[in-house]
C-alpha cells in the first residue's frame, strides 16, 4: 500500500539529501511515525496507532527514518540553516529524540512473496529468515515531497534487503505510482488481489 495524498510543496530550503542521517526505528519513535501515517495516509489506509506499535514491537529494524537533525545550539530542527521557531511546526511532521522526521518506510519480511492485507495488522506474520522485504508504506509528510526524500529512503531500504540476502522487495501501490516504483526497478505484476481502504492496487516487484 504505497500512496500518499499531496498537500503542496515546500517553498523554503530543505536539507542537502546526501547529509541527511537514516536510521532504524526504536518503541520511542511511535509518536512521531504515527504522526507522519496519519499526515500521509487517508483513514481507511492509514496504518493504525496499534498497529505500527506493534510492528515496532517485532520488526523496529525493517523502520527506516529520514531525519532533518535538531540544532546542537538550540535544540531545535534546524532544516533551513535557520533557529526553528515554534510558528514553523509543521502539522504532522512529528519530531523524534534525533530530529524531525521527513520521510519512513517499513514493512515485514516474510517467504510469502504476495503482500496480503492480514501483514498490515499482523506483526507476528513477520520472518527474519523470510525471502522477501515487504514496503508498507513510503511516507513523505507533504511539505516535504518532490526533494527525494522518500527515494532515498526507499533505495536504502532496497540496499538493505539486498544486503541480507532477500529475494527482492515487494510493495504494492496506486496507478498513478507504477511509472515512479518502476524507474527503481519494480516490475508491475498486474493488480493485487488486495482491497486495503477499498482501492485497487498494482503489486510490484523488485528480483535480484
């Protein structure tokens, strides 16, 4: 389920891409990811509160984040350069102990090599062992997009799945972002038997 809704572009600077830390998840981070879900993500697609917990209960390492880290002087996020002031807080681009949190991605590893829709809220279904990386979700809080946040993201992710061995990585998405998985090397398997928020949606794969 890879689709996320558009709410314009940021006018100001943002932070060079290749400076940008990205890190795994910890249990800490759930206020912030579930900020930037619910910033992405419609309600009926939206990954629910519970259920990001309990994917950062069982797979925090298979949570991506982009970060624009805090100002050492300050303590604030210093994305522009600038001291932050509090009227900049974006609406939903929640803040973790290292930052603020522009982009993530996550999803379950397993040997079944179709993303279901019972993987969304069933943590439990993950393998460490499994062959295939599944993305849930490529979340770019909209004040933020068109900067390569979420590209960058999601190639460390394909990186990391390569690097352990998997077979390949599987997402599912939108017609409109079939052209956009596929310039990574996806390949689109037709329409997915899945009904996640009563939308159709394309499976695509990525084999190494």
């Amino acid at each position: 389920m890879i689709d996320a809704r558009y709410h314009g572009i940021m006018t100001t600077p943002t932070p060079q891409l290749a400076l940008l830390p990205i890190r795994t998840a910890t249990a800490q981070d759930l206020d912030a990811i579930d900020s930037l879900e619910r910033a992405c993500f419609p309600p009926a697609e939206a990954a629910s509160r519970t259920s990001i917990s309990s994917r950062l209960a069982v797979f925090p390492d298979h949570f991506w984040l982009l970060e624009a880290p805090r100002n050492p002087d300050t303590g604030d996020h210093d994305e522009h350069g600038e001291r932050a002031d509090a009227g900049d807080r974006i609406d939903g681009a929640g803040s973790t102990d290292a930052g603020l949190l522009l982009s993530f991605v996550n999803g379950m590893v397993t040997d079944q090599p179709h993303l279901l829709d019972d993987m969304y809220d069933h943590a439990e279904m993950h393998d460490p062992h499994g062959a295939w990386q599944m993305i849930f979700g490529v979340d770019t809080h909209p004040d933020y997009r068109r900067h390569g946040y979420a590209g960058r993201v999601l190639r460390h992710a394909i990186d990391t799945a390569r690097a352990e061995h998997r077979r390949g990585v599987v997402l599912t998405c939108k017609d409109r972002l079939v052209h956009f998985y596929a310039s990574f090397g996806f390949r689109d398997e037709g329409m997915s038997a899945s009904t996640h928020g009563g939308v159709p949606w394309h499976e695509m794969r990525l084999t190494f």
